[in-house]
C-alpha cells in the first residue's frame, strides 16, 4: 500500500466533546487534511513540543523519548496503519543499533513522540481516503495559516474566554500567560501567546 507523508498542521478544541480536542494532519505537499480526536492531556503534550516549551519537569512524552535516547532507541517513523470503527491505530518503528522494532501506540502518543523525535509522520492512502478531508472542506478553526509569522500550531478555543483575552492589554496578557505556565496549561498558554502576537 502506498504510504503518504504527513505533518501536523493544527491542534483544535473539539466542540462536541469536553475536555478533547483535534489534531489536524495535513498531507505534504497535497490538500488533503486527517483530523484525529485527542484528549487534552496528549493535545498539551503535543502543543508543548510543537512551540518548543520547556516545562519544569518533563512531561510522560519528555520522560520516554529520554528513555530511548538513553538506551540508544531511534524513533525513526510513525506509521498511522489502521482505522478501525473511527479509531485510528499507530506504530513506532524504531531502530536500536540496526534491530528494527514496530511499538503498537495509542496514535496521540506516537504524534506526541513524533514532535519530538523529529520523525516523520505516514498513513496509508486508504485511511486518507476513508477519513480525510480535501482543505476546501476543513473549517477554518482548524485551517493553519500560511503566515509564516504565524505559530507553528493554531489553538482554537471557546469564544467566550478568547474574547475575554481580548479585553486585557499586554500587561495582563504577560502576566496570565506567566500562570498558566505554572499550572502548566500549555494549550491554554499557546492561545494567549497567540493574542500577544497578534497585538505586535
């Protein structure tokens, strides 16, 4: 089967889901867009590696791609292999001194990973057929912008709280984004980061 490369191109609040959000694949050098519902807890750890965040302690994700580095455990790809009742099934492949091993993962882990490892990311073009969407049907809170100004993963959250950002000035935007830090709120610190930037 052929194997289609991918790159994350955004991370979503899912509407219809509380506490879940989308992570949105695109294909390379194509128009076609595979959203993946994720909980918030692998949309933070995804989000922290995309925007290069350093967290007091490592995340799960920071601790096992250590894990492997320490033991010589190259991530060389993620394979996005199944769909299944619309769930999506991912393996690692990993290379440890030339021994090749495929890891069965949970697909948000394995993107997680993925972000940091530096691997690239594959499905199948059966599973971009079955679940993928061409751009001009993605919605756009979940289009990534073409501004190369622009963060590397857009955000989206509720309205309400991002109109309420938008009444703060830079001040206050600094200081909020400095709590949610500490609370290590990553996604929620990427939307305020995002409100600063625009004021720029």
């Amino acid at each position: 089967m052929k194997k289609i490369e991918l790159e994350i191109v955004a991370l979503s609040h899912n509407i219809t889901q509380t506490h879940s959000y989308a992570v949105v694949l695109g294909e390379v050098n194509g128009l076609r867009r595979l959203p993946i519902v994720i909980g918030g807890f692998e949309a933070q750890a995804i989000a922290v590696a995309l925007e290069r965040m350093s967290p007091s302690r490592p995340l799960t994700h920071d601790l096992f791609a250590n894990f492997m580095a320490i033991y010589n455990v190259e991530l060389t790809e993620v394979l996005i292999h199944r769909l299944d009742e619309g769930i999506f099934y991912a393996k690692l492949i990993c290379n440890q001194d030339g021994n090749i091993t495929e890891v069965d993962s949970r697909t948000s882990d394995a993107l997680a990973l993925a972000v940091r490892a530096g691997c690239k990311v594959y499905t199948y073009e059966g599973i971009l057929e079955t679940a993928g969407l061409s751009i001009d049907q993605t919605d756009d809170n979940i289009a990534a912008t073409s501004d190369s100004k622009s963060s590397a993963v857009h955000v989206s959250g509720n309205e309400a709280g991002d109109s309420e950002m938008k009444k703060l000035n830079l001040d206050e935007l600094n200081t909020l984004l400095q709590q949610v830090l500490d609370q290590e709120d990553y996604v929620k610190a990427i939307r305020i980061r995002d409100e600063i930037n625009s004021r720029k």
